[in-house]
C-alpha cells in the first residue's frame, strides 16, 4: 500500500501516519524527519539543508528526489509506505509520478488532512517531540501531554520543542506551505485516489481514513 499524507504544519501527518504504520504494517517516510536526522549527523546533504530547514523554507527539490529514490528502494519498504510530508511542491509531485512509473507502482490513497489555520497554530507552539532519533514521539503540552513533564513517555528520553518551531520560523513554514505545498490540492483532486478528511481528533481522523480505505 503507498499512501501520501497532505496537509499544512500541524495538521497531525506525523501522529496519523504513526497509527496507519501500526494498523498496515508499512513504513513512515518523513522527509523531515530523515533531514533532521542528517542534520544530525553533520552529512552533506545535512549541511545543505539546514540553512533552509531553520528558517522554515523548502529544502530544494533535487535533495528531496535523491532522499526518497534512495529511501523506497530498501527492503523495509517492500510492504508499503506512507509518505508524510512529500511531495511538497508540484516538481516533486511530478518527479514522483515519475519514479512510480519506471518502478511499476501506484499510489492507492492521497489523503488531505484538513484543519483550520488557528487550530494549526496552537498545535505548532505546544508540540514537543521525543529528543531519541529512534523514537521521535509527538505530544501536544495541552492535548496530549506526557505522564511525566518533559520526558517521552516511550523511551524516557527528553523531550525537546523543534528549532523550526519558534513563531517567527512558523509563520514562514505556514506562507511556504500556501504558496508551494497547497497548489498540490489541486493537482490531485481530480485523482480518484485523492480524498480528504478533517483533522481535528486523531481517533476520529484515523477511523475515517481507514474506513474509506476498505482494508
Ligand atoms: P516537516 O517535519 O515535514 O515539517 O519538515 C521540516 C522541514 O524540512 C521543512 O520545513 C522543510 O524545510 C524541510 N522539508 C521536509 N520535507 C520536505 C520536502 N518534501 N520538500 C522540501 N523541504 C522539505
């Protein structure tokens, strides 16, 4: 099953894909989370992106096409995935059908989360990610605090607010997202594997995509 994620910042990719891993048994791939993890690391393609990633805006497209044609040819992804936060803009969409085609493969669902830009906002400022790189857990100091403050429920590991997380990189991240990431509505509503849901209770949001899924 390959599955693509849309939706703004905050709009629960992270949390949803999460549930749909455990339920299908296939592979997250966040092009986020596999940036910073080169970040991380001091790589190259760490290097190159982190300028972009702090601000807030897109890490060229040629970086992100190499990450994920590296990234779905490993074996873990012979199952299924679920892209979470890719493609981001319409030359990565385009790039993508592409790669699809020369493998043989097709997308079975694009699903657009869809949640009002103050609720986002809240999100953003309150969310707290486990600092473990093999972890990452999302909490929400409000919504979904951990039992003990500051530390990861799952692993124990501090929990830490993202660099791309302050108002002013949010702001940008939210601007990037209208002008490069949403035009992407359009290009797949027409795609009969498009639907979308909205994203206000990950519970409720969950169930409905599974739902429509049939699987
Ligand atoms: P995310 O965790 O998905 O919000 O991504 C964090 C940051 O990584 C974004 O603000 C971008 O700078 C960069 N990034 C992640 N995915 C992509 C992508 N598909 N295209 C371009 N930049 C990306």
């Amino acid at each position: 099953m390959h599955i693509i994620l849309l939706g703004a910042p905050g709009a629960g990719k992270g949390t949803i894909a999460k549930m749909l891993v455990e339920k299908y048994g296939i592979v997250q791939i966040s092009t986020g989370d596999i940036l910073r993890q080169a970040v991380k690391e001091g790589t190259e393609v760490g290097k190159k992106a982190a300028e972009y990633m702090n601000t807030g805006k897109l890490v060229p497209d040629s970086i992100i096409m190499d990450i994920i044609e590296e990234r779905i040819a490993k074996p873990d992804c012979a199952k299924g995935f679920i892209f979470d936060g890719f493609p981001r803009t319409i030359p990565q969409a385009e790039e993508l059908a592409k790669l699809f085609a020369k493998k043989n493969m097709a997308i079975d669902a694009i699903i657009n989360l869809e949640v009002p830009e103050d609720v986002v906002l809240r999100r953003l400022t309150s969310r707290r990610t486990c600092s473990n790189p093999g972890c990452q857990a999302i909490y929400n100091i409000y919504t979904m605090p951990p039992k003990k403050d500051g530390i990861c429920d799952k692993c124990g590991s501090k929990l830490v607010q993202r660099d791309d997380e302050t108002e002013e990189a949010i702001r940008v991240r939210l601007e990037t997202y209208y002008e490069k990431t949403q035009p992407l509505i359009d290009y797949y509503q027409h795609n009969n594997a498009y639907f979308a849901v909205p994203s206000l209770d990950a519970q409720e949001t969950f169930d409905a995509i599974v739902q429509r899924l049939h699987v």
